[in-house]
C-alpha cells in the first residue's frame, strides 16, 4: 500500500513546489503540462490538496494557488529555527577546529544579521553578536552570500553609490568594485576581508547554500591579522569551506561554490 501510494505522494509534492516557485497562481493546466501528468490526474491532486487547506481555488480566476496550511508548514518550519539548530554544532566544531571564534550570519537587505555566535576563550574580543547588523559589503561572510546570489539580485540591492557604507576607510563603493570582489570570491570559493570591519581582525568565509542554490547563510572565522600566516590562512580558509559545505549538506543543498 506503502508503495502504491508514494507516486501520488511524489506528484502532490511536486504541485506545491511547482506552486510556490511560481510568480502567483496557475490554471489547472499549466500545473499539468509543467509536471507532465494527465489533467484527471491533476484534478485529483489538487482535490485532495484543496481538502487539505494546502491549496486553495480562485474560482473567478480558474486558477490555484498555495493554502493556509502550506503557510503553516512554513511558519513552523521558522518556528522551529532548523538552520540554526543544524548549524551550532558545526560552528562548535569549526571554532575547536581552529582555535579562532566563529559566526554564522544571514542576509537582510543590505546588511547581515548574526545569528550564531562561537566565541574562544583567550581570543580577541569581536564587535560582532548574536543580533548585530553589518554592511555585507564590509564583512566576509556577507561577501561570501552576495557572491552566490544572481548578478541582477546583487544589482538590485546596489542601485547607486549613495547605499554604500564604509568603515575605517574600507569598503567598496560602486556597483563595479563590488561586482570585481564578488568575481574574485567566486574564483578562489571563499570570501576575506582584513581590517573592514574591526582593525588587526581579519576573516575567512564561504555561503552555505540551499536546495535551490541560494546562499542561506554565511559562516566566517575570524583572526588577528599578525598571527595566522599563510599557510594558517589556508587551514582556516579549508576548515570553514568544510563548516558551509557540511551545512549545505544538511540542508539538502548544492555544493558550495
């Protein structure tokens, strides 16, 4: 019965992601001919998700669109905080691993947000904290997530000089020297930054991605500049791709980039 039953549970699924990619709600046969089912079958589906509250009937439209209660999966799913509890022990592990402090940060418009804080005993103090915002453009780890996101997001979020910050003098401050850095990130797979964000500090960092590719997540080491050499730098630099990449993982991701 299981088994006779996992092909309509595959093809339920696939409408409500096919749904929720989706700029706004379908006819029942644009969702049939994406999916590339029968339109009875279809019909049934969408029955059944209707009975569920999971989709919803705009009868004058003739289209269907997502229900209250795929809103309440997504809720309890923030409710939750999965990321969050994936991403702890792996941040425990990679600030063992390297003896320096670790955070893990998301993106809000133009900034990041720190959601994840791996302090070390004896290690220098950091301005940053669980809730602090900084520029993206300043921080390694923001520059690690606006290198995995499309250039036209990127431009969006950047539309003119005036949104750029600075701080002690660093920082990008046009569309084009972001656009160079974000080029650089991408080639060598990890993002920097040395004296942006507090001066003698240094981090490395990398995006953990979702199923769709899109950075959730940015997670960093941080490091006085004066010790960590070379080949400190790319231990760190390998044991925080590590960190994201096993994040990725756990989220169903793609490989890091």
């Amino acid at each position: 019965m299981v088994t006779s039953q996992a092909p309509a549970a595959g093809h339920a699924l696939a409408v409500l992601k096919l749904l929720s990619r989706h700029a706004g709600p379908m006819p029942a046969a644009s969702i049939a001919r994406s999916l590339g089912l029968p339109r009875s079958s279809t019909y049934r589906l969408l029955g059944v998700l209707l009975d569920q509250g999971f989709v919803t009937h705009l009868p004058e439209e003739r289209r269907y669109g997502l229900g209250v209660a795929a809103f309440e999966l997504g809720s309890a799913y923030s409710r939750q905080e999965p990321m969050q509890r994936l991403a702890r022990p792996l941040l425990t592990r990679l600030a063992d691993r390297t003896g320096h402090s670790a955070h893990l940060v998301v993106l809000h418009g133009r900034d990041v947000v720190y959601v994840i804080e791996e302090r070390v005993v004896g290690r220098p103090s950091l301005v940053t904290d669980v809730g602090v915002r900084l520029p993206a453009t300043l921080t390694a780890s923001g520059l690690a997530i606006l290198a995995a996101l499309p250039a036209a997001q990127v431009r969006a979020l950047y539309p003119s000089q005036d949104v750029f910050v600075q701080r002690h003098g660093q920082g990008p401050t046009s569309l084009s020297r972001l656009r160079r850095i974000l080029t650089d990130v991408r080639a060598d797979g990890f993002a920097t930054e040395s004296d942006s964000v507090t001066p003698g500090l240094a981090s490395v960092a990398s995006s953990a991605l979702d199923h769709n590719g899109h950075p959730v997540a940015g997670i960093a080491v941080t490091y006085p500049v004066g010790e960590v050499d070379e080949e400190g730098r790319v231990e760190l630099v390998a044991a925080t791709r590590w960190c994201a990449g096993e994040l990725t993982r756990r989220l169903g991701g793609a490989a890091v980039r």
